[in-house]
C-alpha cells in the first residue's frame, strides 16, 4: 500500500481519483485509489536526511495530530511493485500500534 498526502488545494485527490479509475480504458493497471481520512499526518524530525530513519535505526518522522482541524486526508494506491503480491487496505486496517496514530473514520467517500 502507498499513501500521499493530499490537501484542499488540488481537490483532496479527486482527479487523481478518477484519472486511476479510467486507466482500464486504456489498457493500464488501476492501482485502486482511494482516499481516507485520517487523524494524524507524518512529518519529518530532519527534514534534510532524506530517508525516513536516521542510520542508528531511531525514526526520523513525528506523528502530528490533526483530528482537532478535520483531520487529514490521504490517498491510499495499490503498490504493483515488482509483481509482488500486494497486501490490500483491509488486511492493514486495525494494525495501527496502540498509543501511537489513533485509526481515522476509514474511507471519506
């Protein structure tokens, strides 16, 4: 599964949306977009180390919450990365760490 931010200025995703929906007209895998909304956004400690976990294995990202502002919303993709199998929305619903990122109201739409 792949999640991107997306904000109110380009529509919370919609087009991306429906450009993904209309790609088996064109002979194109869907990756099955859908967009979520939850109540927390990541955001990296050091912005100038480019990975998300800093070389001694401690994480270089934050969970800021955003359930007091509505929340954010993310699009969710299937990942088609190297013809693996790909684990669905539904199998990772309900594994989020207890404490951590409290789970958003599911799908927006």
């Amino acid at each position: 599964v792949v999640l991107k931010e997306t904000s109110y200025a380009n529509g919370f995703g919609l087009s991306q949306q429906r450009v993904d929906r209309m790609k088996p007209l064109f002979g194109i895998n869907a990756m099955d977009t859908r967009r979520v909304r939850l109540n927390a956004s990541l955001r990296k400690i050091n912005a100038s180390n480019k990975s998300w976990v800093f070389s001694d294995g401690t994480p270089n990202w934050e969970a800021t919450q955003t359930a007091q502002s509505g929340g954010t919303v993310y699009l969710v993709f299937r990942d088609y990365a190297n013809g693996a199998p790909v684990t669905t929305l539904s199998q990772l619903e309900g594994t989020v760490k207890r404490n951590k990122v409290k789970p958003g109201g599911g799908p927006m739409y």
